[in-house]
C-alpha cells in the first residue's frame, strides 16, 4: 500500500493518491457533522446552536493537532524518499514521544480556558452551558484526536492514503451509532455527542497504530529508535510548531468572526452553523490536495528533483480550480435540502433560509482562491519551510479581524459573513508569492546538494 511519490506523471499519482484522501475528510467531517445533525433533530435548536458555537474552537483543537503532527512526519516524509528507512522508523519514534508531551500540554491548557474563551466570544446565554459541556469534554479527549491524525500522517508520508480512510470511515460510522445511542436511548445530549466523538477517533487511532505494526514494517519502530533524538526533535519541531501555530493562528481568526456572528442570536449561529457545515463538507477536496501536495513535496525534495516539485503543482492547481467552481455550484444547489437535515420539524426554516444563503453565496464566490492556499501553504511545508506558511496565517488572521471588527461596530451581517472571503484572498495572494520565492531557494539548495553530497 506505500505509495511512491518520486516516479510516474505528477497529475495520475496526485489525483490517486487524493481521491482516498477526499472520501476520508468527508468522514472525518462527517464526526463533528453528525454530533450537530443529530444534536439538532433529537435534543432542540439552541442545542445546535450550543454544538455550532464551538466550531471555531474545534476547529483550533483539531487544527493545532492535524499541524503538529503533520510537521513530525516532514521529516519520515523526506527520509523514505531518501530511502533512509532506519531514519524513517527513529523519525516515527521521535515524533510519537513529542506527541505525548504536546497531548498534556494542549489538554491541560484547552480545559482551563474552555470557559473564559466562551465568554470571550460573546456566546450566548442560552446556549452557554451546552457549548461548554460539549467542547470541555471534546478537549478532555484531545490524546485520541492527536494519534490518530499522527498515525494517519504517518501513513501518508511514505504514499498510503488509503488504510487511514477505511479505519476513519468505520470509526465516522460507529461515531453516528454512539450519537443515536448516547443521545437517544441514553438521553445524554451534548455530552453524549462528544463522548461518541472522542470513542470513535480513539478506535481509529488504535487501528492505525496496529496496522503500522502489523503491515507497515518500514514505519514501526525497534527497541533501540524509542527515546528522543535531539537533532530529529529539533527537525520535527521545527516544522511542527510553525504548522500548528498556522491553525492556531488561521482559527483564532474564525473565532472573532464567531464572536461576530454570535452578537446577531441563536437563530443566526444555528443557521450559520449548518451552512458552514455544508461548506466545509464541499471543501473537502481542496484540503485533501493540500495534504497530498505535503507528501508529494516531502517525497521529492528528499529525492531532490525540483522538476517534480513544480510539475505537481501545476497539476494540483489544475485539479484544484475545477474543482473549486464545481464546490461553488453544489453548495449553492443542495443548501435548502441540506439545511433541513439538521433541524425537526417544529423549527420555521423560513427564518433560518436568509442567514444561511447570505454566508453560503458570498463565500461560493471565493472558492478558486481558497483552493489555492492548500496547495502553495503544504508544498512549501513538505520541503521544510515552515515560516512563511505560518505567516500565511497571520494573513488569514488580520483580514478576519479587520472585516470582524468593522462589521460588529457596524451590527452587519454580511460584513461578517464576509471574514472568510476576506481572508481566503489575502493568504492566497500571500502564499502564491511566498512559493514563488521559495522555489528559487530550493532550485539553489537541491542545485548545491547534487554538486556537493555533503551540503
């Protein structure tokens, strides 16, 4: 099932390797999708809305997670396209070591804020008390949703994206039984949402690691790989706190766009929050090419074939804008039939219809730009460079604010709505010249490395 990524034409290995990778962010999305779908149907509205308003914050949970583990597996990335496979196994062990140690720190550090945050972000009264239920105990189960994307990454970097998206679509499967379960028959609400949530991914997580010891012998450790490498920390770190701190920075954005949205009631943030669901459903594809576009780079400035590097990303930026105008039209198409799915019957949809269509339409229109920010952000992190990706996300953040701030002082809908936007052309203008400057760095590194073995 290793994939490699160094031979072949850059457009068939890319769109196989991201087909797989697609199906399983849409499983992956569909977790947190079904806890709000289900959430909305069974318990009541402002319990959505509860489940919605911690979306931001989700998303900077799992984020800082998906970066940092996707930055300890640069380097088995560059090392198994090298095919230096002892360097792969220590890299393996390095990494699972600094996972743990990042597990306790984000968990103590995510439980002890979760409520001042909340507050912080205007959230409603009378949603308060859900939201924090459900997002305390999402961060209590951090340690599931760090391994898993860590053993997920793993795979990734020596080609094999498909063993991570049957062990997500079975665990996304078991999560919806745990939901009607919990929810249902148990009558737990929220909190049976995140419980569901969090003994789903662990399962995952615990299955790909069996895998990686069972069918992937070039990934799994021997006695003598497990303890810390300071020069493989620093590598790792080096790549992974810039990676996490990107998401960090990316979603403290979204957060004072939620704060945004959440001064306009509970109607408004139930609405936003299907909508958004939605989007993040069709959106799927642009990440998955960015992941793809990780270890593409990662495989092949390890092989040091610059070549390569530009021709996938001529490719992804094909694939990507087709898609992207594919996005826009089936988020406009399936908005009204979708956002029934989340709320009874009881619930005047007549009034969720405008707050859902406002953000839906002005994002749709923003799709190709956002599409390229995936691709330029994970090919220069693939290739070690960490930094301006993370600056990227500084971007993202200030335009959020900016446009945030205007639009509560203006007590404007559509100006809030319009943060993504906002941010979506900013970070992609910044990090398609970003990777023009780092091409020429790396055409001159790889250059120096094939005239001189030891640079």
């Amino acid at each position: 099932m290793e994939q490699d990524m160094t031979q072949g034409r850059p457009l068939s290995i890319i769109l196989r390797f991201t087909i797989p990778l697609i199906i399983g962010n849409v499983f992956q999305q569909l977790y947190n999708m079904a806890d709000t779908i289900i959430v909305g149907r069974f318990v009541s509205a402002n319990a959505l809305a509860a489940v919605g308003s911690t979306g931001t914050i989700m998303f900077l949970l799992i984020g800082f997670s998906q970066g940092i583990t996707a930055g300890f597996s640069v380097l088995t990335s560059q090392r198994y396209g090298a095919k230096d496979i002892d360097g792969v196994r220590r890299s393996v062990a390095n990494g699972i070591l600094l996972a743990l140690l990042a597990t306790i720190l984000l968990t103590v550090i995510s439980v002890l804020g979760m409520r001042p945050l909340l507050r912080l972000m205007n959230t409603p009264e009378d949603i308060f008390d859900d939201a924090y239920t459900y997002i305390v105990l999402i961060s209590a189960g951090m340690i599931v949703n760090i391994f898993y994307n860590l053993f997920s990454s793993y795979l990734r970097a020596i080609g094999n994206s498909q063993v991570p998206l049957f062990f997500l679509v079975f665990s996304a499967c078991l999560n919806v039984a745990l939901d009607l379960l919990f929810i249902i028959n148990f009558h737990m609400g929220v909190a049976g949402a995140a419980v569901a949530t969090n003994l789903s991914q662990g399962i995952s997580a615990v299955l790909c690691l069996f895998y990686i010891y069972k069918k992937a012998p070039a990934l799994a450790p021997e006695r003598t790989h497990w303890r810390l490498n300071g020069q493989d920390s620093r590598h790792q770190l080096s790549m992974g706190i810039p990676m996490a701190f990107q998401f960090a920075i990316t979603a403290s954005g979204t957060m004072i766009m939620q704060a945004a949205i959440n001064l306009f009631g509970s109607t408004a943030v139930a609405s936003f929050t299907a909508a958004s669901k939605l989007q993040n459903l069709v959106t799927q594809g642009m990440i998955a090419m960015g992941q793809t576009m990780a270890s593409y780079g990662g495989q092949n400035y390890g092989k040091g074939d610059f070549g390569r590097l530009k021709a996938g990303v001529r490719a992804a930026l094909l694939c990507s804008a087709v898609y992207a105008l594919i996005a826009a039209v089936l988020v406009c198409l399936f908005l009204q039939p979708s956002l029934g799915l989340f709320f009874s019957g009881d619930v005047d949809m007549e009034a969720m219809m405008p707050w859902a269509k406002t953000y839906i339409y002005l994002c749709a229109v923003f799709y190709v730009p956002l599409s390229t920010i995936f691709i330029f952000r994970n090919i220069m992190q693939g290739c070690g460079y960490g930094f301006l990706p993370m600056m990227g996300g500084v971007v993202e953040l200030i335009a959020r604010m900016v446009v945030a701030l205007i639009a509560m002082q203006l007590l404007s809908y559509p100006l809030a709505c319009f943060c993504d936007p906002a941010a979506w052309v900013g970070a992609a203008v910044f990090t398609g010249f970003s990777w023009k400057y780092i091409a020429k760095q790396i055409e001159k590194r790889l250059a120096a490395r094939r005239e001189s073995p030891t640079v």
